[in-house]
C-alpha cells in the first residue's frame, strides 16, 4: 500500500505513512504531491514516467493508419468499380489484366495496413500501460484495476470489450489536476467515450465485412462486400483520429500532473505534445 499523504513511498505506520513521512497533515499549498527529482516533475529510474515520447510514436503511428487505410479505400474502390462494370454492364474486364492489377493492389494495401495495425497496437498498450503506472502514483484512489490489466486487458476474450475502458477511466481520473484545496477534480471523460465506442464498433465492423468478403461468391456479392470494406475503413480512420485526440489529452493531462511534483525552479519542464 501506498502512502497515503506522499503516494510514493510504502505505508509502514498505522497511519498509512511512509519512513519520509513521519507526521501527518495536509499537502503544502499548490504542492499536492511531494517534490520529485526528475525534470519537469518525473522520476528518475522509478515512476512516474513521462509519457510525451510514448504519445508522439503512437500519435504517427496512428497518421500511418490513416495515411494506409487511405490507401486502402482507393485500390478498393478501384476494385468494386471492375465488378461492378461486370454486373451493370458486362465488362469483363475483371478478368483481364486491369483486374488482376487491381487485385495485386488492393491485397498489397490490406498487406500495409496489417503491419503498420500491429506496430500500432504495440506502442499503444506500451504508452498506455506507463500512464497506468503513472496514475497509482498520482491517484491510486482512482484505479478500479491493476496495472496489468492495461495490457492483458486487451487479449482476453469478451472482457476485450469492457477491461481496458475502464482502466482507461481509472488513469483519467488520476491524472486529473487537483483542485486549489487538494481536493479531486472532474474532467470530462468525452475524448475517452468517444473513442472507445467507435474503436468498439469499428472492431465488430471489421469482422462482418471480413466474413462477408470472404464468403461472396457472385459479382454482386463481390461489390456488396468490397464497399462493406471500403466503409469499415473509412470507420477506422474516424477511430484513429478520436485516438490521437484521447492519447494527446490524457498525455497533457499527466504533463501538467506531474509539473505539480517540479522543484519551483522555472526551467527544465517537459511539455505534452
């Protein structure tokens, strides 16, 4: 257990104290959280950890995703306009030379959008699981799960819906400022919310249209799927965008936690991104 005035150190005393906290009694004014040694108000070899480096490789990454599933809706809807000149028109094109190219095309797209997906997703839960750490440093009071629940929250079946959400709403919570009196402020959660509920159904949309695509087996099976992926990915660029502003807000937010912790010496303060 964790201190209960410093929230660094171990509490050893029946008070809930620590070793370098032998009396009780409220923070210092403007100063909730004890001074730290580290710039700008992070440790050194310990935690809290900034976060700002971590956010800006998932916040390019992210653009990556973007920039491939750009990519990826032009070769499709290149795709879908070869079958659907077979329905309207007969053109069988398709079949010829145009059409494998554009086959070449799109899988190579679905290829890029898999690996730059998957590096992603690394750095992310990698970002994530610091500013979880993070938070039970600043606001343990807050967190509803472990910290190993930032990243094995995500490959449990079915909990993959609900655990990581709210071990995100643990981290916001901690990572709030607090109020003049030391007391624990709200911040609206908006940018979280909004970006789990579409990252949610931009999940689910992925499958459907991957089992539709899989499973046609007429032209107009083919068309119907190929615009279903085309609309899933245009839904994925929304939901890498709702991430960038989550993973930038809630970087910020713990940017301006931690300053809290900075000798008042008016240099060498880190800024969010």
């Amino acid at each position: 257990m964790l201190c209960v005035r410093c929230r660094t150190g171990t509490a050893v005393t029946d008070d809930g104290l620590c070793t370098s906290c032998p009396v009780a009694g409220p923070p210092l004014p403007g100063r909730p959280e004890p001074v730290a040694t580290g710039t700008g108000g992070w440790g050194i070899g310990t935690w809290p950890r900034s976060p700002v480096g971590l956010s800006r490789a998932v916040t390019a990454l992210l653009g990556a995703v973007i920039v491939t599933d750009l990519a990826a809706i032009g070769t499709g809807l290149h795709l879908r306009a070869l079958w659907q000149g077979l329905v309207e028109e007969g053109d069988p094109a398709v079949h010829g030379s145009r059409g494998a190219a554009a086959e070449r095309l799109h899988s190579v797209a679905g290829t890029g959008q898999s690996a730059v997906f998957v590096a992603t997703a690394v750095v992310f839960i990698i970002w994530f699981h610091r500013t979880r750490r993070n938070a039970e440093v600043f606001d343990p009071g807050a967190q509803r799960m472990g910290p190993g629940w930032s990243v094995g929250g995500w490959f449990v079946p079915f909990a993959n819906l609900w655990f990581p959400y709210r071990v995100a709403t643990g981290v916001w919570e901690g990572s709030v400022v607090p109020g003049p009196e030391g007391g624990r402020r709200t911040v609206s959660r908006a940018p979280l919310r909004l970006w789990w509920a579409v990252w949610i159904a931009s999940s689910f949309l992925d499958s459907f249209t991957a089992r539709m695509e899989g499973s046609a087996e007429t032209p107009e099976q083919t068309v119907q799927g190929l615009g279903l992926v085309v609309a899933a990915d245009a839904f994925e660029i929304v939901s890498a965008l709702l991430a960038i502003v989550f993973v930038r807000a809630l970087t910020r937010m713990q940017v301006a936690r931690a300053a809290l912790r900075a000798p008042r010496t008016g240099s060498g303060q880190l800024t969010a991104p």
